[in-house]
C-alpha cells in the first residue's frame, strides 16, 4: 500500500528534492507546466529519472493544462493542446509513469450548449494518444475540475473505452465544484478510477490543505476508494513541504 503514494512536485523544483525524495522513499508525481517543457533538457530529465527508477521510486506524471483544452471548440487551441501532451509522452519516455493525469478543459458554464461538440473534440484527440499510453505501459488519468456531475467524464470514458484512459478523481475538487454526493460520483465512475488526488479544503477555494484540515470527510472517501478502485494510486497533492509532511503523517491511519 506504501508504494501506492506518491506527492506533488513541480518539475522545477524536481533537482533540488531529489535527494529528499530517495532519502524519504517518496513516489513524485512530476507536475510538467509549459514553461517548463519549453525549456527541458532532455538528458537532464533522463539523468533524474534514472535515478528515482534506481531508487526504486515509482513516477506519475501531471500534464500541462493552463489554457489547454482537448475538446476545444477552436481548432488552434486543440493543436497547442495536443504539441503539449506530445511533449508529456516524451517525458514519459524518460519517466515510465504509471500514471499520467490530464485536465479535461470542459465547464458547463463555457460549453453547455456544445457539450456534444465538446465531447467529440475530445474523444477524438485523446484517441490520437491511446496507442501511445498502450505502448508505453502507462494510464491516462481524466481528471475532475470544474464538473457539477459525472455524467461528461462517463460519457468520454465509455466512448474511449480503453484500460489505459481512467479517471483521476480529485476530492478537493469535488468538495468546490459537484453537486451530486460522493456515493453518488463512485457509483457513476468508481471503477474507471486509475488514481486519485488527496487535499483537503472548506469548499470555498482550493485550498490544498493536508488531509483531515478541511471538511471532506475522509473516512467516506478512502471506504469508497478501496471499495471500486482497491488498485488507484494515491497522490497527496500538497504544495508545501510542511504540508506534504503533514498529509503523509495522516494518510497512515488509512494504509
């Protein structure tokens, strides 16, 4: 169960924690933003990765997704998004992620009315990327943001349906944004869960706080998680060392 965790860490600061993360024996999720990919150098990123896979240390990867968006409407917002999930396959390469997590870019207020153009924008570009995740022995992740429901993510994971296109459900982000209760959300995608982000808020803003500092209840959340999804990974998704070790403190009482 241990293996299963791993924590937040942007690429940029991936060189000065990577003593940290082998002394500390934690799995990263590497957050990849734009700039970052611009700048990449290439061997630099096979160098760190060889050392966390010597380490024994598992990788996922956290795609881009500042105004990115798959099922774009506007063809050229599309392009730009599919060179930047190009860039995280390449990565990927390096890394050998178990899991890579995408941003879906729908929100009912922007694509209510085209929520079908929406949804076939998308399902077909991660198509494009399905061969590639097969190839690389890797999961993409779907990720909740900003949806009230379940029923756009179910609809473009039953139209992809693959073993490597899950879902990456985010507890913080259901606490802001859904309406529908979290026994509801399992019982609508719980089995198409790959992995899950774990931070804690008061509903209000995405706070990021460690688990058990905010109001989710978690005891809720890990009983249906290992319920419909006993094999997801669990990344802690702080953005603090303090926080980070906090949040790794308190996930023990459910290991």
């Amino acid at each position: 169960m241990k293996n299963k965790i791993h924590a937040h860490v942007p690429y940029p600061q991936l060189s000065e924690n990577l003593a940290y993360l082998v002394e500390r024996r934690i799995n990263p999720e590497i957050y990849l933003p734009a700039e970052a990919l611009d700048r990449m150098v290439w061997e630099e990123l096979g160098v760190q990765a060889q050392t966390l896979h010597s380490a024994g240390l598992a990788v996922t990867i956290h795609s881009p997704f500042m105004d990115l968006n798959p099922g774009a409407l506007d063809t050229s917002i599309r392009e730009a998004t599919r060179r930047r999930i190009r860039q995280v396959f390449k990565a990927a390469e390096l890394l050998r992620p178990r899991v890579i997590v995408v941003h879906p870019g729908f929100d009912e207020l922007h694509y209510g009315e085209n929520r079908l153009v929406w949804l076939n924008n998308s399902i077909d570009f991660w198509r494009e990327f399905v061969p590639c995740a097969k190839e690389l022995d890797t999961v993409l992740a779907v990720e909740n943001i900003f949806e009230r429901e379940p029923s756009t993510l179910r609809a473009l994971l039953e139209s992809i349906d693959a073993p490597c296109f899950r879902h990456c459900f985010d507890v913080g982000h259901w606490n802001m944004f859904t309406t529908v209760r979290m026994e509801e959300w399992f019982a609508e995608l719980g089995p198409y869960i790959g992995e899950s982000h774990i931070h804690d808020n008061h509903g209000q803003t995405d706070e990021h706080l460690p688990l058990g500092e905010g109001e989710i209840d978690f005891d809720l959340f890990f009983g249906l998680l290992k319920h419909y999804a006993p094999g997801a990974v669990w990344t802690i998704e702080a953005h603090s060392i303090e926080h980070q070790q906090r949040a790794l403190k308190s996930i023990q009482n459910y290991l």
